[in-house]
C-alpha cells in the first residue's frame, strides 16, 4: 500500500517540475514580434513591471490569462514573459488551450542564437 502511494506521490511531483521548468519545444525565440504579419504581441508579465520598451498589442499577467482568455484574438501570438517559468506555464495554457503560439521573448534574457 505504501508503495503505491510513493510511486503517485513521485509521478505528481515529475509532472509538476515538468510543466514549470521543462522548456517548451519548438518555439523560437525572437526579438520582435512584429514582422508584418498577423501576428499579435502577448505581454504576460506582470502588471508592476515597466513595459516602455517592448510595445505589446494585448497585455494579460500570467495569472488573470484564464480570466481574460476572450480577450486574445485567434491570430499567431508572440508571447513576452519576465522569466523562463512565466513563459512555461503561459506558453503551455495557451497552446492547451488552441492558441498557436509562433515566438516569444524573455525581457531579462536576450534571445541566443540556437534557440
């Protein structure tokens, strides 16, 4: 009895650190999103942080996307995360949810050439 606790236990523990800081495959990582397409620009850091230098067309936190997800138009989506979690958790809620995310871009991190 005890064994199949352990063995669940440990199995939910691996699927969490999975979804947190496992990295998204298949998604490049670019500078701008805009490139005169219809690509929409998705801000999803926080609220508090000063976004003066990176121009977003919708701007949802991470934690009020479920809340808001009528707000983003069904377009291909260039996301913009603080923090390679962030971008994790938002990148794989929206594509669980049908969004087709084409790129995104850390704001503390710049984008290196093999990603």
């Amino acid at each position: 009895m005890s064994t199949y606790i352990i063995v669940l236990v440990s199995s939910l523990l691996c699927i969490m650190v999975y979804k947190r800081y496992y990295p998204v495959q298949g998604i490049p990582c670019k500078k701008l999103g805009h490139d005169k397409t219809n690509t929409v620009v998705l801000d999803i850091r926080d609220y508090n942080i000063d976004v003066n230098q990176t121009p977003s067309d919708v701007r949802i936190p991470y934690a009020y996307l479920k809340r808001f997800m009528q707000e983003i138009p069904n377009q291909q989506l260039h996301v913009i995360a603080s923090d390679r979690l962030e971008l994790n958790l938002g990148v794989r809620y929206l594509v669980s949810k049908g969004y087709n995310v084409a790129s995104y871009y850390i704001s503390n991190c710049p984008c290196r050439d093999k990603e």
